[in-house]
C-alpha cells in the first residue's frame, strides 16, 4: 500500500478553506450597538434570575386587635381573655395508671375518652379495648349568666389545660379564664391503681362577672356504646342508678323515663359490666334524671343502647362554688365497689331484701372463693353441687310430704265418696285424718316456698357477675352471654323476635334436665293431691306444665347468660340424681304406711294450727246448719 503524502494541491485546499472560515467570522460578527444591547438583556436576565425582594409594608395592627377584643368581649364578656390565650385552640392533655387511660380536651374541659386497659370490647381477642367514652360520647357543661345577660355553654369555650403530678398522683387541672387570677376550674386527680378520680369544680374570682342569685346548673350527658356480644341482653342490665336521701337508692327502668330526685349523692350511668359514677361530698338539693332507651331493633340498632341525662345544681357559697366530688369510670364489679363504702355495691342489680343479702353475704362470696382455684366452667360446676347439697334437706321433706299423701290418697278418695253430698263434713273428715296419721299437708308446699329466694337470688347473681365476661367453656366461648352453636343471619318473623338468630345448647340441656324431673315427680305429686270438689283438676294441669315448663326455659333462656343455664342443667341433674338415692335407698312407701298407721294408734294431740282449723270447720259447719235451718222454716212458713 502506497504512503499518503500532503501534495501542493492538498496545501492549497486547506489554505482557501481556511481563509473562506476567517470571512465567514468577519461578516457575522455584531456591531458595538449590537454588543452594548446584548450586554443589556443579559444584565436584565441576571436581574429577573435573583429579583429584588421588596420589604413588607408595615401596617398598625393595633386597631385590628382592639376591634377583635371587642367583639370576643360582646359575645363571651369577661371570658373573652380566655379565647384570646394560646391554649383557646383544639388540643387534648392525658393521664393514665395500670387501669385507665383518660384524655381531657381543652374545648369544654372535660373527659373525652376513657378506656379500660384489661377489658375487650364485645368479645376476647378482638384487639379493641372497651372505651366509656369516646367519640363525643359523652359531654359536662355548665350554663353560665354573666353579670352583662350573656349565657355561655362551657362545653363551647377553650380551657386553659395544667397536667403535673402530686408524689404518685396525676392531676389535670383545666382552667376557663376570666382574667389572670378570675376562673372556673375542673380539677382531676388520677391515683395509682384506682378507676377513682378526685374531682372538684371551683370558681375564684368570678362573683361580680357571674350572676350568682341561683346555682349554676351542671349538665352531664351520655350515649352508652355497646361492649357485650348481644345488644339487647347487654341493654337489659343498662340502667341509670341513683341514691338520694341519706342512703336510698333508685333506678330508670329500661323504657324511656324522667325523674326528679332530692338530697342526691350519686348519679351512676351504669351499662351492663361498666359504669360512670359521679358522687358529691354536698349532696345536691336537686336532680332532674332522664334516660332514654335506644335499642328498639336489635337488627338495626347495634351501636349505643342508653341516652342519659343528669342536671346538677351548684349552689353559690359567699359568691364562689366549692365542691368536692369523685368521677368513677370502671368495671361495674361488686367487689370493687363495694371496697370504696359509698353504697356504691347497689349499682349492681342483686336484687332487695333477702335477695340481695343471699348474694352479698353467700353466692358471692363462695363464687370468687371457688373461682380462685379453678377455671369458671368448673367453678360453676363446684359451686351448683354446693347449692343442692345445702338445699337437699328441703328436697327430703318435700318428697317425704309427698309420699305420705300418697299413702293416704286411697282413705282420702273414700272419705270424697262417703260424704261427696256434704263438702264441709269432707273437709272435717279429711282434716281428722291428717290430725291421726300425723301429716301435714302444707308440708309439702313450704320447702318448695323455702326455694323460691335462692332460686331469685340465683337468677340476680350470674347476669351480674363480671367474673364470667369472656371466660369460656367447653363450647362456650363466654359464659356471661349465649352458647350459640348454630345461628343466622336472616329475620324469621315471630322466631327471631321471641327466640333469636341462634341455638344455645346449655338451654336446651338444662330444659331436657327440668323435664325429666318433672316427669319423676309429677306422678307422686298428682297421686298425693286429693281432687277439691269445684276446684280445677290439677292432675291435668300438671300434665301440660310437664311440657310447658321446659319449651318456655328453652325460649326464654336463649339469650340469656350460658352460666345461668349451666348452672340450671346441673342444678336440676343433681335434683334427679338426689330424688332417685331418696325413693330408692332412703324412704319406702311400706315402712311410710306402717309409721302412719302407728300414728292413728296414738293419742296425739293437736297442734295450734290443726285446732284452730278444726274450730274453724266446726263453726263453718255450725253456721251451714243455721243457714239451712233458717231456709227451711221460710219456705214452711210461704206454704202456710
């Protein structure tokens, strides 16, 4: 291959080609205007890049102010200092111990969220803690006349929030400023381990800004959100409870109510296993109560099941209000409870008289005893085993009555034959007879009457009874609510209203249980009871109860606790097995029958309660002859 090599053509080229680009630079290049005014863009370019910031015109903002001041003065009056402090804006300040966690706002200066740390709602393992209040619930306020005729709702007005701690106590104070030293004050002491707060509502400084000829009315609201798996079994146990008069206590029944109360000490919006209590040291003079039911479809209304009202005045001392109270939001336990000596235990539905006192002073006691030491199921179980072993004596006399009428039923059916014309004479016989044989036929009656208040008291206890709320067994996942192992979600017309979208299980074993007993017993029973002459045939009647009874526990116990039903299938298990061990190893009819006949033997005298009746026979008797005789002579003397 030849070597390239730069010939004198090749020279020439490049040399015309340079000259050529000199010419072309030369004619384009820009005269000195031209360059002078390119500078100038560019300069103003530089100048459009980085502007020059103008400086702000300051105006007199002092006019401004004053104008606003005087309108905050022509709606809130001396209260408009406190709008005007940083706090008057939407903030929240919260407390908490092991117990309770509580949030107050600064707009009404109240509580607006209470949750319980240790409780789930509706049921365990839903990850969502039972809250009292949240979601404006629930509301405080106070209605205020200023000296100016101006009427302001505290719950509307920002309050000035101080949270600090007093050795182990957390204390929130909330203040509603009038000026520096002129307030209303909430204050709430939170201690460790404890639902109770101490709370007091004070006034300084405000007697010439309020109008303080009558009490300032404190207004407490609130709407109870649902925290139990069935809404209206939960409503059933919501109520609003009251004491009022050195120790009396009183209710709202669950329809829609208004009440006005005297010498008040403490307002409890109770729900089923929570409450909201305020309580006073100054009872106040009066109480306008109100609440409102709000469950009227259980398909619909899921969500709150009470509205509740309290209106509490607060009476002026000297121009200033002072009063010393307590905010309890917990668990409604009676143990709890009971622990502050407040009366606070008649929250929880007991039942009166001797009732309440077989709960207070027996059930209870022996429950949480046995609970200690066992899971609850079995607790229950323990605990009903207990119940009929103290019961069993009354079980033996009421069988042992029945069983002595039923060997006197064949002389009973002679003695209806021999003087079926003349009841009296029946009667008198018949009285005679039991007087000999040594039988009293009210015996059986008054061990089944003996029953009747632990059988109440029973039906108190387990529905109030905090222990049982999501504590599971066998199938049930909690036994302060229903078993159901098979429901649905569609309404049934008549079976979902009466029955329920559910089938429970302990219902319906405690109502194949009560039917077998009263299968066994209702033979003796309509063996031993004599038919009355124009009285209804009893036999019959118990015929039908032996049906009745059970379908109506199964209907009616289907929403109700799964503890209380447990504790009826074992109850009435036990009675059976009891029945059987005394007919077949503890009383016989032949040895009943040869005891009777002795008695007949034997002088015996009267008892007071056989002789009083006996007169009385004797006098009926002698007053029917009269009223004969008397008869007999009137139409002897019409004849004439």
């Amino acid at each position: 291959m030849e070597e390239k090599k730069f010939d004198r053509n090749s020279i020439i080229g490049f040399a015309l080609i340079f000259l050529i680009l000199l010419g072309i630079m030369f004619v384009n290049k820009p005269s000195g205007e031209i360059q002078s005014k390119d500078k100038k863009e560019q300069s103003e370019k530089l100048v459009n890049q980085n502007p020059v910031i103008e400086q702000p015109v300051i105006t007199d903002t002092i006019a401004d102010n004053a104008l606003q001041n005087e309108k905050l003065k022509a709606t809130l009056g001396s209260f408009a200092y406190g709008a005007t402090l940083p706090s008057a804006k939407e903030a929240t300040s919260t407390i908490e111990n092991d117990l309770v966690k509580l949030t107050f706002s600064n707009k009404g200066g109240y509580i607006i969220d209470a949750e319980m740390k240790n409780f789930e709602s509706i049921k365990k393992g839903s990850g969502n803690l039972v809250k009292i209040i949240k979601e404006n619930n629930a509301n405080l306020n106070i209605e205020l006349k200023t000296q100016g005729n101006l009427v302001l709702n505290t719950k509307d007005l920002y309050f000035e929030p101080t949270v600090a701690k007093e050795g182990e106590n957390q204390v929130v104070t909330m203040r509603l400023k009038a000026g520096p030293e002129q307030f209303l004050e909430y204050r709430y002491v939170l201690k460790p381990r404890e639902y109770m707060l101490d709370f007091s509502v004070r006034t300084q400084g405000l007697s010439k800004v309020l109008q303080t000829s009558n009490p300032l009315p404190l207004e407490w609201n609130m709407k109870t959100f649902r925290n139990e798996k069935s809404v209206s079994y939960e409503n059933r146990y919501t109520e609003l409870v009251y004491e009022y008069e050195d120790g009396k206590d009183n209710y709202l029944g669950q329809s829609s109510e208004s009440k006005e109360a005297k010498d008040v000490t403490y307002v409890a919006f109770k729900q089923h296993f929570f409450t909201s209590i305020l309580l006073t040291d100054t009872p106040f003079k009066t109480a306008e109560l109100k609440s409102e039911n709000l469950v009227h479809d259980i398909e619909k209304d899921t969500i709150f099941t009470k509205s509740y009202k309290a209106i509490l005045p607060l009476a002026f001392k000297g121009g200033e209000v002072n009063y010393n109270m307590n905010w309890y939001y917990g668990p409604a336990d009676y143990k709890i409870l009971n622990g502050y000596e407040k009366n606070l235990d008649e929250v929880i539905p007991l039942g009166w008289g001797i009732f309440g006192w077989i709960n207070r002073w027996i059930f209870i006691p022996v429950y949480v005893f046995l609970s200690q030491f066992m899971a609850h199921g079995i607790a229950i179980i323990v605990f009903t085993i207990l119940v009929r072993l103290v019961m069993s004596p009354i079980t033996y006399k009421s069988y042992l009555s029945q069983a002595k009428m039923k060997v006197l039923r064949p002389e009973i059916n002679e003695l209806n034959e021999k003087f079926k014309k003349d009841p009296m004479k029946k009667q008198q016989e018949t009285m005679k007879l039991y007087g000999k044989a040594g039988v009293n036929p009210m015996a059986g009656c008054l061990p089944a009457l003996m029953q009747i208040p632990v059988f109440y008291a029973l039906f108190q206890f387990f529905p109030s009874a905090i222990e049982l709320r999501q504590k599971n067994f066998l199938w049930a996942e909690d036994l302060s609510s229903f078993d159901a192992v098979l429901s649905w979600k569609q309404h049934i017309p008549v079976i979902s209203s009466f029955y329920g979208n559910h089938v429970s299980l302990f219902p319906i074993l405690a109502a194949i249980a009560i039917f077998f007993y009263m299968k066994m017993t209702t033979g003796d029973q309509q063996m031993s009871a004599p038919q009355q002459e124009g009285m209804p045939d009893m036999g019959k009647i118990m015929k039908i109860m032996i049906y009745i009874s059970p379908l109506m526990m199964m209907i009616f116990f289907n929403n109700n606790a799964s503890g209380l039903s447990l504790y009826y299938f074992v109850s009435n298990t036990i009675t059976i097995g009891i029945m059987l061990v005394i007919k077949n190893y503890i009383i016989s009819d032949e040895k009943i029958h040869a005891r009777i006949q002795e008695n007949k033997t034997k002088d015996k005298p009267k008892s007071k309660f056989q002789q009083k009746m006996a007169d009385m026979m004797e006098q009926a008797q002698e007053q029917q002859k009269q009223n004969k005789k008397s008869i007999e002579e009137k139409k002897a003397n019409r004849k004439r």
